[in-house]
C-alpha cells in the first residue's frame, strides 16, 4: 500500500534536512512531503512564532493536500509539532514515527525537559535575542554535537544552512495526551552514535512504551545515512 510520508525536521532545520530521505521514499514508491516550519525558511522572520504556529502548519499542509494514510515524521525538536498535529488529525494519521526525537510531556516545555544547566544557557540566549530566537552561531552547533566525527566540511555546510529557532518553539508546553494514549501507532528510531538528545533515545522511547530501533549515525544521519534511515522507515 502507498503511504504519504510527511517529514517534519527538528529546531533550525528546513524541509532541505530530510530530502535526501524523502527521494529514497519516493523511489520505493511512496509520497514524500518535506515541510519547513514557520520562522525556519531561508529570510524567514523568526520573531512571534509560538509552538502553536508549527503544530498548525502541519495540520494545514495535510489538510490542504488532503493527505491521507500519513506516516508523521519527526526529528528531534520536531517531535513537539508532530505529536500536537497527530492530536488533530487522528483520523488521517496511520503512524508517528519520532527518529532521534524528543518525545513531549503534557504541561511541559521542551526547555524545561532539560536539565538544569542547557535549560539556563538556552533561556538566557532567548532572553538575550532581539528576535527571541536562538541563532545558530558556529560555537553554539559545535557545542550541540550534532555530527561529531563527520568530516569538517560537511559539518560547515550543515551549519550554514540552519537558521534561527523562534524562542517560544522551546518555551511552550503541548496540553495534550501522547500518541500512545491516542492510540495511533508509534515507533521510535534512534542514532547509534546521538550525542545531541538532551535524554537518552532509549528514555524517551520508554516514554511512549517503546524500545528504539537502532540505525547508524549521529543526530543527522538523515544527512549522513538516509539509505539506512529509509530503510528503518519503510520497514515498519
């Protein structure tokens, strides 16, 4: 059966994150829609852009294409936009799958599932933010290790292309159940060699009731590996 994939990438990434993906889902035969949140495209304005707007984008981008049999794919923040969009599209959503992702507790944000220390240096860079975004200075994505070991210059490309995080993206809180509560099947993915989740793959997955399904990689291994995270996608 044909499924519609619809890809949703984590906190300064655009849709460009998960093409290389998105073309091995289409290759299998399958539909592949990359979504950029609002605030996150190329000269986009990241000031005033709350949690509510992203969860809305993708519930907008379904609904208009009148999608249906949609697998949800959400890479590390964007597990926050995915779960509140499967919340209102229950009934066009067949799977969730979060890869590498944060999976979110009801009432709390995605800043204050941190611990103590990451939570205070990314308050203070939103406080500090004319825009109350968080750019994505070079010192800031070395220190988020986001592809360690990855050679330098393929590192400094990823880099140029990510753009600043609107504020409240992390600030505001889902008041919503998690995806196994709403019944919708779920699955967790997981890069081997994750340095960047705040919590360990396999805490988050134990969130939802699961164990990860492990594939090579770092935080971007859509970037890095997409033959074997589309494998791990279209194996479900």
């Amino acid at each position: 059966m044909t499924s519609t994939y619809v890809l949703i990438p984590g906190a300064w990434h655009g849709g460009w994150a998960w093409s290389p993906v998105a073309e091995r889902l289409r290759g299998a035969g399958h539909q592949a829609i990359c979504l950029t949140l609002p605030g996150l495209g190329h000269g986009d304005d990241p000031a005033g852009h709350d949690l509510q707007d992203a969860v809305d984008h993708v519930v907008f981008e379904v609904e208009r294409q009148e999608l249906t049999n949609v697998t949800l794919v959400g890479h590390s923040w964007g597990g926050y936009p995915m779960a509140g969009a499967a919340h209102r599209l229950s009934d066009k959503v067949s799977e969730v799958i979060y890869y590498s992702a944060h999976v979110p507790v009801r009432g709390r944000s995605m800043i204050d599932d941190l611990p103590a220390e990451a939570a205070a240096m990314q308050r203070g860079l939103i406080d500090a933010s004319p825009t109350r975004a968080i750019v994505p200075t070079p010192q800031f994505v070395q220190s988020m290790s986001f592809m360690q070991g990855v050679e330098e210059s393929t590192q400094r490309l990823v880099a140029d292309l990510l753009t600043p995080q609107p504020g409240n993206y992390f600030l505001d809180a889902l008041d919503i159940p998690s995806v196994s509560e709403l019944g919708i099947p779920a699955r967790y993915i997981l890069g081997e060699d994750d340095q960047a989740l705040p919590r360990s793959g396999a805490e988050f997955a134990a969130r939802l009731g699961l164990e990860p399904i492990m594939v090579p990689g770092t935080h971007e291994g859509m970037l890095t590996h997409p033959d074997e995270l589309a494998k791990a996608i279209l194996n479900g």
